[in-house]
C-alpha cells in the first residue's frame, strides 16, 4: 500500500507537490505535511535545488490562501460555525503580534485559520502575500530536506520530535527573538533617519 502511495507521488512528480501545497493553503482538510515528507524523500533535491523546490511550493500555498482570505473579507458571515473555535484563536493571535501572525503562524494549524483572520481585518492584499510566503517558505525547505533525512517516514519523523521537541522548542524561540530584534533595529533606524530628513527640509 505504500509502495504504491510513493509510485503515485513519483508520476505526478513536482506538479503533484505544488498542487498538494494548493491544497494545503486553501484551508482545505487535507494531510499535506504528510504527502510533503514523502516528496521529500522522493526527490531528495539536495539544499540547492530544495531552495528553488520550496520557492514553488510556496507560490503555490501562497495562491491558494487568497481563497480563504477573499472568503473571510467578502463573505466573513458565510464561514461555517464548526471553524469558529480555530477562528478565535486565529483573531487572539492576530490581535497579539498583528500582520505579523500571518507569517508566524503558517507553519502551524491556526495558520489555515488565519487566512481568514486577515480576510475579516482587510488586511492590505500586497502584505498579506509577502507575509505569507515568507512563512511557508522557511517550512517548505525544512520539510523537504527532513522527508529526505527520514526516508518519507513521517511517524518516526513525529518520534524524533517529541523525543527533543525541547530543543526544537528552544531553537525557534531563539529564531523569533533574533527575527524580531533585527526587525526592531531596521525599523527604528528607519525612523531615525526619516526624523533627519523631515528635521534637514525644517531648516
């Protein structure tokens, strides 16, 4: 049975993994990450090649979420009642760290929420698909190369992860705090030399 789930996956080849990355960012019920691992192992692209492989999927993902973006600003009343719950956490999220959950949070579920989320505050179109690639990009390259690693094998990829999700943890936390820092300092010497120049046309 999973020989032939992977000889599936092998004939439809790159097309099959960004349609699965459509579907992922549609906000569909669908196992992506799973079919994602098993591409990775499929392909095993190599770091050069999965940077341009990811750059795809996350176009793709990236197309896809305009869907329920679109649904969430021009149809906000018809989103089904069964989604309220993810989208409350997707609104706390958002109210948390702003237009910037949108990129923070795509690795994670509440990211298929979000879309919405953004939809409902009218979020500028332009940013929204900037943020939203520049989180699935990240993971898109990561899976790849861990689908490879783990030969498509997702349950021990689930295992390893539990084992030193501390670790796992950690790191990303330590990557957020440098994200944003560095964030922080571009902005505020933004600021200061906007602050110069309004001070320089003064005089």
């Amino acid at each position: 049975m999973v020989q032939q789930f992977l000889q599936w996956l092998s004939a439809m080849g790159l097309p099959g993994l960004f349609l699965t990355m459509f579907l992922e960012g549609s906000s569909l019920p669908f196992p992506g990450v799973v079919f994602v691992f098993s591409y990775g192992y499929l392909l095993s692209p190599g770091y050069v090649n999965t940077s341009f492989i990811a750059a795809g999927m996350g176009v793709s993902y990236t197309l896809a979420s305009l869907i329920p973006y679109f649904l969430g600003r021009k149809v906000e009343r018809l989103i089904p009642k069964k989604m309220e719950k993810g989208l409350q956490k997707g609104i706390s999220l958002f109210k948390t760290y702003g237009i910037w959950s949108i990129a923070f949070s795509r690795p994670f579920g509440v990211g298929n929420y979000i879309s919405y989320v953004a939809g409902m505050s009218k979020v500028n179109l332009f940013k929204y698909s900037i943020l939203t690639f520049i989180g699935i990009y990240p993971w898109s390259y990561v899976m790849i190369l861990l689908g490879d690693y783990f030969k498509g094998n997702y349950e021990a990829f689930k295992e390893y992860f539990q084992a030193y999700s501390i670790y796992g943890y950690g790191l990303l936390s330590i990557g957020l705090v440098i994200f944003i820092l560095i964030y922080y300092r571009k902005f505020k010497k933004r600021n200061l030399l906007s602050e110069i120049e309004e001070g320089g046309k003064g005089k």
